[in-house]
C-alpha cells in the first residue's frame, strides 16, 4: 500500500511525481528521474505555497503576454523606442534595454525592428511554457 498522496505527475519531456507522505503534513515531495538518475527534494508546505504564489504571479504575467497581438506588439516597441530616443543624453536610458533594442543611438527603425523580434519571441515562449502547463494539468505530457 502506498503511503503518497500524488499531487501532481507527468512522464516526458520531464518525468517527475510531486507528493506528500501520509502522516507528513509539513513537507511535500519532488522526486525527479532524469537520465537514469533519481533524485527526491523535501520542500516545506511554507515554502511550497509561497512558490506557488510566485509561479501563479508568473504564469498570470505570461499569460498577459501570450494574448499580445503583432499590432500591440508594435505599438509597445514604438512607444518605448520614442521614449529612449528622447532621453538619449541619460546614461542609464543608454544601458536600459541595450540588449533587446541595440544602441540607443542606433536607427530608430533598427531599434523597432530588434525590440519586435525579441518581444514576439518572447510571446512565442509564454505560449509555449502555458500550452506545455495545460498538457501537462491534462495528462497528455
């Protein structure tokens, strides 16, 4: 007779079993097998709800971003592009953002075209981490 309570499973891509132990009403078990590996975390319930909250924070957040259309998309890039090119003489507006838009000393339409890119990339990953959830929540992972 098993003595866990399974609160959530799934085999592929990541094979892992999140329980609690019959009688353990302070801890919640992950254990995940990976490449012929086992390995258990003992989480404390605490530290699971504060996590939970965090992931449902997250997850509302790539939720939002998942529903962003082209045309937001765009709209976004554009605002935020005329606000850096307008506070171009501000050191930190120079640093803010250098990796997704490039310089802010760069074309203006190099800046959409970089900021686009990356936002829509971006959308495409939240929709993939809230399909890969759904699957998952549903058995078919």
């Amino acid at each position: 007779m098993s003595t866990k309570i399974t609160v959530a499973h799934a085999r592929g891509p990541v094979d892992f079993h999140l329980y609690q132990e019959r009688g353990d009403e302070e801890n919640l078990h992950l254990e995940v097998n990976s490449g012929g590996s086992t390995t258990i975390l003992t989480i404390p319930m605490g530290v699971a709800f504060g996590a939970a909250r965090k992931i449902s924070a997250l997850e509302k957040t790539h939720m939002r971003i998942a529903r962003e259309t082209d045309a937001e998309i765009a709209e976004t890039i554009n605002s935020e592009v005329d606000a850096r090119i307008e506070n171009a003489h501000d050191p930190i507006t120079q640093l803010v953002g250098l990796l997704i838009y490039g310089s802010v000393h760069d074309p203006r339409e190099d800046q959409v075209k970089s900021g686009v890119k990356e936002m829509t990339r971006t959308r495409d990953r939240c929709v993939k981490m809230l399909q890969l959830a759904d699957d998952m929540e549903m058995g078919r992972v």
